[in-house]
C-alpha cells in the first residue's frame, strides 16, 4: 500500500493503519514456529475479534484477544467508577471470545499509573475485575504495572473451545442476520450519565447499569456455535458500524430492519424519539452479532434465551455497505457517525 | 494488609502494589475454571517472570506473560529508535519466556498512540518486531491500536515447553549462582548514549547494541531445564536487584562473589573504573540468572554458550539480602538503586 511520509496517524484511521499493521505482520507469520511447530496450527489470523490456534495433540482450539482503555478516551471518572472500569475492561475481552463461541480462560492485566492513584482506587478496580472474572471463570494469572502520565488498562484474555470458531469472514448472501440481546441500553446509560435527565428512576438505573456492568454472552456464543452457526462478532462500536465490518470480512452487504431491532423498554421509555438511532448506532453492548441460513437461524435463535432477534438479511452488493429499512419499507437514513480511535 | 485510604501507589512502590494486588487476586482464582476444568490446569500463579497452566490432555505447559514500555518511561525517541523499540518490546516477553525453559509462540501488540504519531515510525517499530518475531518464531496475531496522549507500547505473550518450568521459589541454600551471559552491556550502552564519550569506535557501538538490541537467551534456558535447573529468572531489573527478588521468592539470601562476575571487554574498555558496578546493578541484559545444586550447575554450565558463568552462591539468611564479596573477601558496598516504577 503506497503512502506519503510522513503522514500522521490521524489522516490514515484506526482502520487504515489496521490494515498495514495486518500487511506488516502477514510474512512473519509464515515464518516456522519454532520447534513447537508440531504443537500448535494458527487457525485464525489478525482481524477477527481473537486470535485462534489449535493444539495438534488435543481436541482444543486456544483464543487470544486484547482491549485497552485509556483515561479521557475510553473512560472518564466521571461516568465510570474503578469498580466498573474493571469490570468493563475484562468485559470487552470476554465478549470477543463469546463471539468465536469459546469460554474465557487466562487473564494478564497491564497497568499504566500516575503515582499519585490512590491505592483504594486500584483495590476497587481489581474488585470489579476479580467479580467478572469469577462469574465467567476466568483466572488473573499475571500482568505488568508501570508508571504512565496517562491512566490506562490493557487485558489480554486467552479463551478455548473444542468448537470450529465463528468468524466475521463467513457471512454469506441469503443468510438473516440476528442479534443475541438488546442494544442501545449501554449508549442510553451513557448520555443520561452525561445529560442527566429531569427526573431518574428504574429506567435510568437499569441503562446506567447496562453501562457500566455489560453481561458478554458466552453461553449464548456456545449455543450459536453447536447450533452450526458459523459467522459471528460482538457488538461492541454498534449495531449497525459492527455489522458493516462483518460484512466488510465477508465480501457482502446487508440490510437491517429498523422494526425488527429489539431495545429495552427502559431504552425506549427514557428515550421516546432517539431510542432507535441507539440501538441502531449506539456501542459497548457485548451482545453477539451473527449470520446464519434461515434454518440454521431459526435453529439457533429457539435455543437463545429472550431479547434475541432477527433483525435483517445478508445481501450481494458493495462490501461492507449497510441500508436500514423501515417498516414501511422506506430507507432510514443515517442517524449516527462510527467511532474511530484517532480520527474520532 | 493493612493500608490507609488515600494512600498513593507512589507512597506504596510498586513491589507494595504488587503484593497486594496478588492478594486481591488470590481468591478469585481459587473459584472454578467454567466448563474447561478438564482441559487446564493452573501450575503457575501471579509472581513468577510467566505464569503456566498446564494442558491435562497434552504434554504441554502454556507460558503467559505480558510487558509495557511507556514513553518518557520506559523509553525515548533519542536512546531508542522505533524499530529498535519494536524489538526491545518482544524482547523482554520472549526473555520471561526463556526464563521458565519455555520458547516463544504467540504474541498480541497493543499500541497507546498521540493522533501525530507518523506511519513512517509505527512500520518502523512493527518492522523491529517482526524481525525478532522471524528470528524467536514467535507470531503476531492480533492486537489493539488506541488513541492515547502518552505512547505506549504492551505485549502479551504466550509460551510453550514440554518441560517443568524453572521457578524463581526453587533456590536453596548450597546452591550455586550463576548468568548465562556477560552483564551490564545494555546500561553501559546507555549511558554512552546519554553522555557519549569524547571518542567512539567498536566497544562503543558494541555496548549500544546491547542496549537496543538484546537477544533473549530462549536456546539457555531450554538446555537448562533439560539439564535439570529448576530455579531460574531473567535480568532485566540488573543482576543484583533481580538476584534479591528470586531470593526473597525463595526466602533465601545469597553472595555474589564480583570477581567472577562475566562482563564484556566492551564494557570494561569503554567504563575502566565503573564496568562493575554496571555489571552488578545495570538492567536490560536479558540473559537467565539460575541457581541449582553444585553438580547439576558444572554440568548445565559446560552445555551452555561461552559467557555463562558462575558468580555466587545461595545462604541461609533474611531472605532477599544480597551480599556482594570483593576477590580479597571484603563485602562490596552497594553502588547503585534498585529501580521502582512508581517512587524510582
């Protein structure tokens, strides 16, 4: 790929310096494996949500992923306290191994810390990583602390499944397109964080709380994966920006159906006019975004418990494009802009 | 342990920050391992340069380790060249891999990045990885890429042996220490860079590519778990920190006898009066510092590269207390500070 020097981060996008990253890294990883070659087959390369190698001598296939957040990007202390912050950062990592259908296994936790953090507030985040990490049955094993100006952290999460992962390359034409869960709520606990409104109650608390304690789906991600599902992301930038990655992987394009997307009643009692561009638009649900044949989907959604639906169909068209419809059949246009990590 | 609130991390240092965060996960760990209790076991827990957890259905250990460098830290544009960076980074993981006998496998990249950061210099910095990935058969597989005001730069790493893995709580009393390599070269390499000497000439260059350069000692330490060592870390912190850290692991002291102390002639021609006290208390070297029975030492030592060399023994005594004996048998008053990532 040809481009100018010294061009800056920003101008090219998280997703153009992606793809170089993925150009770069691509030869060496044709390079031998050590004398472990007899181990381990590299199953899945850079640009799914994890990682995946197969153990040749065991009937298991290991996952790796990692996600950071970054003080005054990805969090603030404002709308995310340590606790959360904890829990949401083992979260993400966790999601990304549902989305290849696996369960969590090995945690590293990396720490950058001004020296004046206050020990309480590192107690507490470890608090909320250690609750999320006992529900999901996954182990802090190690990790590495430093001093940095800027407060970060950084999870690398191991996974494993005996199943085939699912992939964001597999999604065809003529497959409907399903979600796991509701979305938008993260997005709504958000901006009532941000804007709060006049009165609060058990909606706000419920979206405040989808916010800062997102559930992954790692037994819904098994489920889809025994089902035969076999095309899969996590929701975690929104709906309607995942689903177009998806189908960037894949080669296609697709259609979602405005009506068919479920959203809490929460969502839509506190938001009455925008609760669909959340859901639409909104991030950091960590419900699973799938692709399957019809009877596949009807299969895998009997399986699901409630809140998952079919909300559209893969298409043959420009990759990676996107058309929402409503249900008048009329197109919706677009309601939101995508997040981009240094243009954005 | 008992702490008052609002203690800062920087009043607690980062070894005070450590334990407790290896209390906080202690429980945690203890909970069940989700549906895949049958595929891994934990054998190695926070503490160590990697923890491990074994495969029940495969004869082999799983190494994971995880290592940040941060700009202004860890780092500077002047001492350190983007690629060279990128191969310092991998380094120092693929070292905490050798140290357990294990060899490098898969390796996730995580970059904190200003939006000015220039393409130019992050092709750079994956070029240095990739090249040390090439030569240690590590590979990339994925990764995270965000927005950041201060760069930084986390690996994660995976490591494989079929062996035990060496530990740091393993030494004992009448144990021999020894280095499988000259230290000291990467500190002296920086400090010819940070006050360059009126001339330079080969020793010069040779100590600055110690410190931009390093070669983790992956081939020592798999010959020595093969030849039965089982206590082991790697230098990174300098041989005498990093000596007081594997005996305080092991509730053990030690002498190092600085006579015998292997450094290059590099070190000593460019450095005449200060080249031991570089060698004693200097990081980055990355070569393995191990300890076993005197038998078991003279036959790993003569199976190892020319440099390793015996430079000590291993006392009853309080545990972590260093003392370093001149050739006369005078004790050697410390010349240098342990390095502390929140009060150093």
């Amino acid at each position: 790929m040809l481009y100018s020097i010294p061009m800056r981060i920003s101008e090219l996008g998280e997703f153009g310096l992606i793809s170089l990253v993925q150009e770069w890294t691509r030869d060496a990883n044709d390079s031998p494996w050590g004398s472990f070659s007899d181990a381990y087959r590299l199953t899945v390369d850079n640009g799914d949500d994890a990682a995946a190698a197969t153990f040749l001598s065991a009937p298991v296939t290991e996952l790796y992923t990692t996600d950071t957040m970054v003080d005054g990007i990805h969090f603030t202390a404002a709308t995310t306290p340590w606790r959360d912050l904890g829990w949401k950062a083992i979260a993400s990592n966790i999601s990304d191994v549902a989305a290849m259908g696996g369960e969590s296994a090995v945690a590293l936790i990396t720490l950058g810390l001004p020296p004046e953090t206050r020990v309480s507030d590192i107690r507490d985040l470890y608090a909320g990583m250690t609750a999320i990490c006992r529900e999901y049955g996954a182990r802090i094993v190690g990790g590495d602390m430093v001093r940095s100006p800027t407060a970060f952290i950084t999870v690398a999460l191991t996974g494993i499944t005996k199943q085939d992962p699912m992939l964001r390359t597999s999604a065809a034409p003529g497959h409907r397109i399903a979600v796991s869960g509701p979305v938008g709520g993260s997005a709504g606990g958000l901006r009532v964080m941000l804007n709060p409104p006049g009165s609060s109650g058990a909606a706000t608390e419920t979206l405040i709380e989808r916010h800062r304690r997102p559930r992954p789906h790692i037994a819904e991600g098994r489920i889809l994966a025994a089902a035969g599902v076999r095309s899969a992301m996590d929701v975690s930038d929104g709906l309607a920006d995942d689903l177009g990655k998806l189908c960037t992987a894949s080669g296609v394009a697709a259609t979602l159906w405005a009506g068919n997307i479920p959203a809490e009643p929460a969502l839509q009692e506190v938001f009455p006019t925008d609760w669909l561009d959340l859901a639409l638009y909104g991030g950091e649900d960590y419900v699973l975004l799938f692709t399957a044949p019809p009877a596949t989907m009807d299969a895998a959604i009997r399986q699901l418990p409630p809140g998952a639906a079919v909300v559209g169909e893969i298409t043959h068209g420009q990759p990676g494009t996107i058309s929402v419809l409503n249900p008048d059949g009329s197109s919706r246009p677009r309601g939101g802009a995508g997040w981009d990590h240094f243009t954005g």
